[in-house]
C-alpha cells in the first residue's frame, strides 16, 4: 500500500498541491520564529529575552494556525478521494490498507514540504532578527542562526500535524460508513476554543486592565482562539447564512437554487473566517494602542511589539489568504464531474458559474461575519483593559478593507477556477 | 413524414486523432423509434452527442426540427437542447444533492420555466416513482436511477429523445419496464426516439435498426426482430474484419 501510496503522489501529484502548500508555507513560518531561539542561545542576557519572547508570542501563534491549517486541508484532500478509496476497496483493499496508504502519502507530503521550506525558513529568520536588530532589540553584533530548534521544530509540527490529521480521516474514510462524520466532536472542540478564547478575553478585560501594552499578549490569543473555535463551526454557521439569505439567492433563478442545494462547502468558509478575525481583531488592536499610547511614556519595546504586530498579521494573512485560494481551488476542481452533470441537464456555462458565485457570496458572507465576531473577542477587552472604553473610538474602514480582500480572494478564486473547470465539452468532463 | 432530426455528412474526430464518425448521412423521420447499433467503439455515442448538440461533430450538420444546431453557438445549443431534446445517458448523470423530483425539472427550472407539478407527479407515477419523489437518488436502485433519468428527459416533451445504452445496466425486468415506456412515448405520444444498444432483443423494440461500423453506416433493417438483429450484427464483424 505503500507503493501504492508514492505511485498516487508521483501521478496524481494535482491532488496534493493544496496540502503541500499549506505544510510548506507553515512549516515555512514556524522554522523563522523558531530560529530565533538557536539565534538566543548564543546572545546577552537582553537580546536573549527579546528573541525568546518574539519567538514565544509569534510562533505560538503561527504553531496554532499552522497546525489548524494543515489539518483541514489534509482532511479536505483526503475527503475528496472517496471514490478512489471506495473503488480500491471493491477491488480488495482492506481498512488497514488504505489507512497505511493515506498515512504514509501524507508523511511523504509532509516531509518534502519541510524539506523545501527550510531555506525559506532560513531567510525569513534573518529577516525577523534584522527587524529587532533595527529597532535596538537585540545586539547588533549578533549573528542569526539557524539550528536544530528550528529544523526540530519546522519538521515536529508539520509531521505531527500531518500525521495526526491523517489518522483521523483515514479512521473515519476505511471505516465504512463514510457518511457518519462526528459533529459532537467537532462542536464540543468548538466550544472548548470558545472558551479558552472568552476566557483569554475576561482575563484582559480584568487582570490585564492597566497592564498597557502587555494586553495584548492575552487579547490576541482571545481572537485567534474564538476565530478557531467558530471555525469548527463553519457548517452550522453556513447553514444559518443559507437560510437567512436563502430567499434573496432564489431570486436568482435555477442558478440560485443549485446553489441552495448543492453540496455545502463550508472547509471554505474556515480560510475565510480565519482571515477576517485575526487581521481586523490585530489591527484594530494595534489602533487602540497607537493612540492610548500617544504622549505617554513607553517601554523601550512597544515600538518592537508594534513592528512585530504587523509582521505576524502580515505573514498570517499571506498564510490564510494562500490557504483560502488553495481550498477554493481544491474543492472547485473537484466538481468538474458535478458541473459537467449540471451541463448535461441543460446548464449553461454561464448559469454555472453563476451558482459558484453565489455559493461564494454564502461563503464570504458566512466567513466575513464570523470573523467580525471573533476579532471583537481580542477588540473589546483590549479596548477596556487599555483605553478604558470598550467600543473602540476608531473608523469601520480596517474592516471595510480586510472584508473587501476576503471578497476579492473568494471570488476571484472560485470563478476562476471554474472557468477553468468548465472548459471543454460535457460529456469528457463528466468521464474524467 | 417529416424529419425530426437529420444528419449531412457528420465527421468527429477527437483531440488523440480518433476518427470516430466518418461521414455519416442519416434521417429520422417524426413518430419513429430508431435503435442504433454496431460493435463496441464503432461511434455510436460519439454520435448520440453530435445528434443531441452534447457535443460538436468537427465537420458536416445536424437538423432538429428544421433548425440548424451546428450553427448556434454553446449557449444557444444548451437552451435548445434544454426543451427540444431529451437524453438519456447509461450511467444515468443524475445530480446527487437533488432529489428525484428535483433532477426532474432540472432542465425546465434551468430554462426559467415552472414545472406543472401535475404532470411532474404523473410522469413520477407512471415509472413507478411515485413513493420516492423526495429520495436522493443514491438510494435507489440502478434501475429506478434510470427512470429518473428518463421521467427528466420527458418532461419538457422535447421532439426528440436520445438514449445511450438506456438499459445497458439494468436486469431483464426493469429493461423491459423502460423500453415499453420508450415505445409508448413514440407510439401513443407521437415523438421520435433514437436508442443506442448492444441488445438484439431491446433493438427489436424499435421501428428499424441503424447499423454503425468504424463511424460509418453500415446498412439499415426495418421491422426487426432479435434473431435478425443478431444475424445482421455478426455479418457486420466479418465485415469490419475483411477489407472490402
Ligand atoms: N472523449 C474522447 N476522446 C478521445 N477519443 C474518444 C473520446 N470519446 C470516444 N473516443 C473514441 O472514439 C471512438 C468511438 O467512441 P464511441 O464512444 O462513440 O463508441 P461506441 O460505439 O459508443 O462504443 P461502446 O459501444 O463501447 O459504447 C472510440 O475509438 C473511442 O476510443
Ligand atoms: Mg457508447
């Protein structure tokens, strides 16, 4: 089965690009904040601190995100091939089989990324120890280094990521019934995020009150947290867009209603979620300090945590908004059968698309508002703890913004992607 | 009699460089029931699809009730085909998120229109689906699947009806079931319907038998029986085999 599994990466290789990039990109990151833990392990009793809480905060973040992100695409890929595993099976293979095989693709997948990131990894590293050595953070004098932190590190997470998703899906894909996936499991996951996020926000909200700058640390993991947790959410949280926005899409027509009907596509709504939440809860976060900050005497490294803020949102945002495309193109190209079908039945291309775009309307609505939600877990707080009123004094146009790259992203991916899908006549399409 | 459909001069050839129609002239009056057959690749579904506008043939016309579909564009072909042509494929092409009422009106709800659901009900009951309007057609049988197929094809009381091996993955039972449906169409309803299949017995459900070699016409029979259509077919492999 092993074979099996290297002879699918070799000739499928199109069905993995999604997971290879999320562990690339993630592996990426997590090695660059690892890094400068090597970096500390040589440096003064000052620059060490500096680089060790840059790490901390910083990777701490990337590890939940990357290990959340890996694990949703690999189970989407994973998803999409039922009917290669069930044509295996009738074919013989038993549960065990294919469960080796879908392991041992994913630790291959991983590895390779891994492999591949580390000289990203490495750049991205001196970039970050630049950074603090531009704003007097750490000694100029000292050097970046790259060692077995950061390649442990890298490889640890992306591995252990991969593989623990792996042997979930491939537990639920080689039992048989595939339809029974565990709702509870995933909502009572959900809850705890929401939790441990609510909890993070009452603890700005009231221990951090007056701590300043220092807020920030548990106001930002509140919104990551809810942002994760009503990720989980996502097919509830569609469920309840459609039915609200059920009766505008109808308007549509037949294009409309396909897209009521068609399969839910809430893995999408997660990237676009994520997105929203953590970019509008940091900027906004970061505007409430630049002015309760204003005039007032500072410690020597809010410029460094400021500089970092944008960092971290930055490469976050790259991260999820890559993550985003990849799952619309995934998930998009896989209902090639599913348009062709539609065609056949009498579907133009352009009502085709039409439905996609509406599908993406319910996905960005979807993922643009509960990521609203979850920024307001690091907002609000943030806002009570450092400036002492809790709705923040600042313009909607941030969010204006970071909604409006959400729209772009979603719709410029989905209808791309099947346009491309919808080349060519039907009737190859639906044999494919 | 007029035409219902009619084929000048038909060519495909795919992208691999297959010839698989090569010049084939053919028509089909309104009110026939016209089975097509010939030995496996020999171009019959690749000439389903040029007929139906599924697909387009490289060179030559197809007529459908006096309107030329090889000059209209995709979109054009699609709306046309929506309420004049029916197609009936072997592996049924069912949406999978629909249920059966749902795939049924498909094509009319895709043309703007509303279904009566009278008609859609008796359609439903006549196949025998009556019970299982609101089933997703993963659970029914292959047989059921087909009828589905089938009820959509008729709905829109299109001119012509095209099926693709209609009951090459059915038992004996449900394929008698859907070939009387399909001569019932032509005899009680009055519409043309044109079948590709493998099976001598359901040929002789039809009117005249179209015989199909290496994408050319290979001789016609009218009136058949299975025993003919048999003969006929065998003949037809010595023929492939021996050059002429
Ligand atoms: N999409 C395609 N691309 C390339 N070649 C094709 C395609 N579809 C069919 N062909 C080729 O065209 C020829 C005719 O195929 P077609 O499907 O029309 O045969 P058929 O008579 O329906 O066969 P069968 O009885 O097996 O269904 C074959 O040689 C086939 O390989
Ligand atoms: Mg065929």
């Amino acid at each position: 089965m092993i074979a099996v599994a290297l002879r699918n990466l070799r000739h499928r290789p199109g069905g993995f690009v999604a997971t290879f990039l999320s562990a690339f990109l993630g592996a990426a990151l997590i090695m660059a904040f690892a890094s400068l833990l090597d970096t500390a392990s040589g440096a003064d009793a000052a620059s060490n601190e500096s680089l060790v809480t840059t790490a901390s905060v910083g990777g701490g973040w990337c590890l939940v995100i990357v290990a959340f992100a890996v694990t949703s695409t690999l189970t989407l890929a994973v998803r999409q091939r039922d009917q290669q595993f069930a044509l295996l099976r009738s074919v013989g293979a038993t549960g065990p089989q294919l469960r080796r095989m879908i392991v041992g693709e994913a630790v291959a997948v991983a590895l390779l990324a891994s492999a591949v990131a580390v000289p990203v990894g490495w750049a991205l590293g001196r970039v970050l120890v630049d950074l603090l050595q531009n704003t007097g953070q750490v000694a100029s004098t000292i050097d970046p280094v790259f060692g077995p932190v950061a390649l442990g590190a890298g490889f640890g997470v992306t591995l252990t990521g991969s593989l623990v998703a792996a042997v979930a899906t491939a537990r639920r894909t080689a039992a048989r019934d595939r339809r029974r996936q565990r709702p509870l499991l995933r909502r009572i996951g959900a809850g705890l995020f929401l939790l441990i996020g609510a909890n993070c926000a009452l603890l700005t909200a009231t221990l951090m009150d007056g701590k300043g700058i220092d807020a920030m640390q548990t106001a930002g993991q509140a919104g990551i947290w809810a942002a994760i947790g009503l990720a989980l959410l996502a097919p509830e949280l569609l469920r309840l867009v459609t039915a609200v926005l059920g009766p505008v899409v109808r308007l549509f027509g037949a294009p409309g209603e396909l897209a009521l009907s068609g399969p839910r596509l809430s893995s999408a709504v997660m990237p676009v979620l994520l997105f929203t939440g953590i970019a509008t809860g940091t900027v906004y976060m970061q505007g409430i300090e630049d002015r309760a900050a204003a005039g007032q005497i500072q410690p020597a490294y809010a410029q460094d945590i400021q500089t970092l803020n944008y960092v971290v949102v930055g490469m976050v945002t790259v991260f999820v908004a890559i993550m985003l495309v990849n799952t619309l193109i995934a998930a998009t190209t896989h209902r090639r059968r599913e348009f062709a079908q539609q065609r056949l039945a009498g579907a133009t291309r352009g009502q085709v698309t039409g439905m996609v775009a509406l599908e993406g309307v319910l996905i960005t609505v979807t993922g643009v508002l509960g990521g609203l939600v979850a920024s307001l877990f690091t907002v609000l707080p943030f806002g009570s703890a450092r400036a002492g009123r809790v709705w923040p004094d600042a313009s909607p146009a941030a969010f204006g913004i970071v909604a409006a790259i959400a729209v772009v992203l979603t719709a410029s991916a989905l209808v791309q992607t099947a346009r491309r899908t919808l080349h060519g006549p039907a009737t190859a399409a639906v044999r494919a | 009699m007029t035409d219902v459909v009619s084929l000048e001069a038909l060519y495909k050839t795919y992208d691999g460089g297959v010839t698989a129609l090569d010049g084939v002239t053919a028509s089909f009056p309104a009110g026939s029931f016209t089975a097509v057959m010939g030995p496996s690749g020999s171009g019959k579904s690749t000439l389903l699809q040029c007929a139906a506008g599924l697909d387009r043939p490289t060179g030559g016309r197809v007529f459908i009730d006096g309107a030329e579909l090889t000059a209209t564009k995709d979109t054009a072909m699609t709306k046309f085909r929506r309420t004049r042509v029916g197609f009936v494929f072997q592996d049924y092409n069912l949406l999978p998120s629909l249920t059966v009422e749902q795939n049924v009106v498909l094509p009319l709800r895709l043309a703007g229109r509303r279904a009566d659901r009278h008609r859609v009900r008796e359609i439903l009951d006549r196949l025998g689906l009556g019970d299982r309007r609101d089933e997703l057609p993963e659970r029914l049988s292959g047989g059921q699947r087909q009828r589905v197929a089938v009820a959509r094809a008729l709905l829109a009381q299109p001119a012509v009806v095209f099926a693709d091996e209609p009951t090459g993955a059915l038992d004996l039972r449900s394929a008698r079931e859907v070939l009387t449906l399909l001569r019932s169409v032509v005899h009680q309803h009055g519409r043309t319907v044109i079948m590709v299949t493998h099976d001598p017995v359901a040929a002789a459900y039809a009117d005249s038998v179209l015989f199909l070699a290496d994408g050319r016409l290979a001789g016609s029979l009218r009136a058949p029986t299975p025993d003919a259509v048999a003969e006929r077919l065998a003949h037809l492999g010595d023929r492939v085999g021996v050059p002429a």
